[in-house]
C-alpha cells in the first residue's frame, strides 16, 4: 500500500471501530488490525492513538466547515439558517461514524487534542452563528447557533439510528419548528 493509502485505511478503520466503541474502548492494535496494517504503522504514521484521533476530527470538521459554508453561499437571514440545517442532516447522514464521534467525543473534557480542535469547531460553529446573526438579530449568535448545530446534528443521529423511515424534510421541518 503506498503511504496515503495506509493512511486512509487507519483513518477509517479508526473512526469506524471509535463511533461504535468509544475513543477509550478502542485499542490501537484494533485498529491495526481493522485497517490490515500492523501496528507500528499506525504509530509510524500519526505518532499515538490521540494524534491519529485528532487527524480524524480534523479532517471531519474540515470536510463539514468547507460543506456548510457551500451551502450558506450567497445567502442570509433563514434561508442560510434552512440551508445549513440542510446540509448538515445530509452530512449525518452521508458520515455518520463522524456524527457519531463528534457527539460522544468531541467536547469531553481534558483530552490531549481539546485546544487544537477548538479553532476548527469554531469554524463550522461560526458558519451557524453568521447565519443567526442575520435571521435573528435579537438572539445571542453564538448559543442559537450552538442550539441550533447540537439539535440539528441529534435529530440527525435520532433518523439515522430510530427513526430511518423518515426523510430528509421531515428531519429539517423538525428542526427548524424548535428555533421558529
């Protein structure tokens, strides 16, 4: 395998094995094995198990900071605020091991890659909160958009896991009635 594809492979054999047991539950020779690797390729190329794990939320952060702003382009008010809740129940639902992580993982507290991380999630969150800013001058933009990101991103995981029936527009229609 050439060295990005290793990498690639450990990457998501490494959030697969982490949505479904947690970051502490999971061993780094699980995921050696769940990626055909050996182990010491995994080391050799992320350092540790919490390097390898902020290379994953890194680059799903990225992935749906980069989705989000696509979606919000050229538009304000709450026709940002529908294109944003849009996106990220299609991004749950086309990632959902990330969704999975971001939720259980991302904002515990004292894990070795909390600071990095933070910069990152402030990127996607600000996408929210510029869209609040302008559908709804009156509210606090930082927590709307963080009330509006945690709904939006359990409701997504609530369709995926109990609720796969439903479509898309139920989901958003949802969503959207709690912030109207």
């Amino acid at each position: 395998m050439r060295s990005t594809d290793t990498r690639r492979h450990i990457v998501d054999a490494a959030l697969a094995l982490v949505a479904e047991r947690g970051y502490t539950a999971t061993a780094v020779d699980d995921i050696a094995a769940a990626a055909g690797v050996a182990k010491g390729s995994v080391f050799y190329n992320f350092g540790s198990k919490a390097e390898l794990f902020e290379a994953i939320i890194a680059e799903g952060v990225a992935r749906l900071t980069t989705a989000l702003r696509a979606a919000a382009d050229g538009l304000d008010g709450t026709d940002a605020v529908d294109a944003l809740v849009t996106e990220l129940l299609t991004q749950v639902h086309d990632h959902p091991d990330f969704a999975k992580v971001m939720v259980a993982e991302v904002f515990r507290t004292g894990r070795l890659w909390q600071d990095s991380i933070r910069a990152l999630r402030d990127d996607a969150m600000g996408v929210f909160a510029a869209a609040v800013r302008t559908a709804w001058p009156e509210r606090d933009p930082t927590l709307t958009a963080a009330a509006l990101f945690g709904a939006t991103v359990v409701a997504g995981l609530e369709w995926l896991v109990f609720q796969p029936g439903r479509s898309l527009d139920d989901v958003r229609t949802a969503v959207l009635a709690t912030v109207r």
